[in-house]
C-alpha cells in the first residue's frame, strides 16, 4: 500500500471519530438553533469552542513531541 492510500485511510478513520464525536456532542448547552417556518438555522458556538480547545491540544501536544 502507497503513502497515498494510507493518508486516505486515516482522513476516513478520523472523519468516522468526528462523527460520533458529533452525534453525541452534537447539541450542547450554548448552541443556537432558530426555527421560523419550515426553514432551521442551527449555530454550534459551544460545540465549536470545544472543537476548537480540543485540537489545539492536540496540535499543541504533537508539536511538544
């Protein structure tokens, strides 16, 4: 198996984790979500907050090694 295909694998591993992580995390406390009609806006700030914090651990982390 090439390094291509390898990197596809782990950006598909990584996006089957977001999505569970969504599922669950998906509607906290502090994210908007306005209905008018049959149109829905909804707005993730906390769950982008908590995107945010956690990645930049992350990074910070792989950064550190």
């Amino acid at each position: 198996m090439t390094g291509f295909g390898k990197i596809f694998i782990v950006i598909g591993i990584v996006f089957i984790v977001i999505g569970i992580l969504w599922s669950i995390f998906g509607k906290l406390p502090g994210d908007l979500s306005f209905k008018k009609g049959n149109v829905t806006f909804y707005f993730p700030i906390m769950t982008s907050i908590i995107v945010s914090i956690v990645l930049s651990l992350i990074f910070y982390f792989i950064r550190k090694f």
